[in-house]
C-alpha cells in the first residue's frame, strides 16, 4: 500500500468536505484513517456516514501530539499524511506524489505546495514552489530563512522513519510539522511536488489557532536548542554546506524575531491583574532579545484594551 491518509478528528464542521477529497483521489492505492479522541453526537454522525470507507479508531492519551503519535502508529501505507480535519487534498494529490516517489524511490518524505483559502473557496495565496530533490540543509534553508509555508497537510512522511519517532513533541504542536520533518529529512532527503496539491483552510478555530504567548515563546526556545545542538548538522552524504551555513548564521536573528512576533500577537493574553507577573516571565522568556520593542508593543496593546 502507498499511502495512509490519517485525519485526527477535533472538530466536525468541515470534516466531511476533508474525507471526501480523500475518497475522491484518482489514485486508490491508500488507507484512510480517522482518530478520534471523544466523542460526541456530530462524531457518531461521521461514523456512520463514513464507516465503510475509513478505519476509525479511538485515540488515548492527552494533547496534540500524543493523539497524532498514538494515530500513526496504525499505519500500514508506505507513506503517512496527516491531514488537518478542515484542509482538502486536490482530486490528483496521491497520484502526483505517487509519481514523485517513483522518481525518487529513496526520499524520506516528499511535500507539496499549499493553496491558502477562506471559506466560501476564496484564494487568499498559493504558496512557493522548489527544487524537485532537496537536501536536508537546502530544505531548512527554504523552510527556516525563506519561510516557505508548511503545514502539517502538505507533508507525506515515509512511515518506516516516522512511527518509531514520532512527531517532535512541542508546546502545542506549534512547529512540529517543520521540526518532524527536518528530522526526518536527515534520513534520506527532500522530494518537493510543484504543483499546488492540498488546500488549507484558514479558519479561527485550527487547534493551534489559539495557544498563549507562553507555550510559543516556548516551543521557540525548544526550537533553538534543537539546532544548537546539532539538528542541522547531520544530513544525507552530498549535502551541501553553503545552506547549512546561511541557515546557521540567521536562524538566531529569526527565532528572536518570531519571539516579540509571538509576544505581541498574544498580548490580549496577557492579564491585567497579574501583570507584573506576566512582564516578569516575558523578560525571562525572552532573555533580553528586542526586549524594549516587545515592551513598547506591549504598551501598546494594553492601551488599546483600555479604549
């Protein structure tokens, strides 16, 4: 079998749009997948709508990335998609990848571009394509100081790399999609699709919408310690150092950046009768990187929520 398709169910309200782009692929060679972790009545309605053409199983254990571990490990196909419940795979997703994998048999994982869309199938964004064979450190290259867009939908991980390590485990999944797959693309390289072949949909309710300023300056830091200790440095024979390097010498500057970026976007979590506490822990979370500028932002909000 090619490929297994794994859905993590959360919410239902564009869940049924999302399988049927699975069973509508021109391409059959796959198992589809649906992890549930409760369940309610709009759940037990999917079931029975979709019981004879998909796998469910109950999923145990707490959080993100425990629930998307525990799904993958049910997997049989050759390569795993985990595709987000409201995100839609175009009608010739497997068999383009398919073809991609048959051009490069040994690829650790293979990732396409992304059509960015609203409700209603309003196109906002296509995102940028790539080399068709990528190394490890042209991949992070692209992925960390281009910021090519990635979601978790876009990425088919060879399964045999992916079940027994499993998704990177970070406060709210936030970057595990990029830091699974830079983990494992060290095994065997990047084959990137250039066509534009899942689209996500921006919505207000994604699970990782919504965490606070602290799990991301968090995850950020994880982040950094990540490559500090070696995550770049470990790719496939051929690789190229150029890229590695270019990634080594910006991605401290980028990684500060994101942290006044994650710092400011939460700044409505931030609660007035505990603020001196919450300054505190985000001069520490920050340790000093633009620190004025993320006060000055700060400020800012907060005057805002006096309006």
């Amino acid at each position: 079998m090619r490929f297994s398709i794994v859905i993590p169910l959360w919410k239902t309200q564009y869940v049924a749009e999302t399988i049927d782009s699975v069973l509508a692929q021109s391409c059959k060679d796959y198992e589809l997948i649906i992890g549930c972790s409760r369940t309610d009545a709009s759940i037990e309605n999917i079931k029975k709508l979709y019981s004879d053409k998909a796998r469910f199983i109950d999923i145990e254990g707490t959080g993100i990335i425990a629930h998307w571990n525990n799904a993958i490990k049910q997997c049989r196909g050759e390569f795993t998609l985990l595709l987000a419940d409201d995100d839609v795979l175009t009608l010739d997703c497997l068999a383009e990848v398919s073809r991609a994998i048959d051009r490069n048999p040994n690829c650790a994982l293979v990732q396409t571009r992304i059509i960015m869309f609203q409700t209603g199938d309003l196109v906002r964004a296509v995102s940028v394509g790539g080399c068709e064979v990528e190394s490890m450190s042209e991949y992070a290259y692209n992925q960390i100081v281009q910021r090519r867009p990635i979601i978790v939908s876009c990425i088919f991980f060879r399964t045999s790399y992916l079940a027994p390590r499993g998704f990177v485990d970070l406060p709210d999944a936030w970057g595990a999609d990029l830091f699974t797959a830079l983990t494992i693309a060290r095994l065997g390289g990047v084959v990137f699709v250039n066509k534009p072949l899942v689209k996500n949909r921006e919505c207000l309710e994604r699970v990782t919408s919504n965490i606070g300023w602290k799990s991301r300056v968090s995850a950020i830091e994880m982040w950094e310690r990540m490559i500090d200790c070696g995550l770049l440095k470990i790719g496939v024979a051929d690789d190229n150092n150029m890229y590695q390097n270019l990634v080594e010498s910006n991605y401290k500057e980028i990684y500060r950046k994101a942290r006044v970026d994650s710092l400011v976007a939460c700044v409505k979590n931030i609660s007035f009768k505990n603020l001196r506490r919450d300054l505190r822990d985000i001069k520490t979370l920050s340790k000093g990187h633009h620190f004025a500028q993320a006060m000055r932002a700060i400020a800012k909000g907060v005057a805002l929520k006096l309006l």
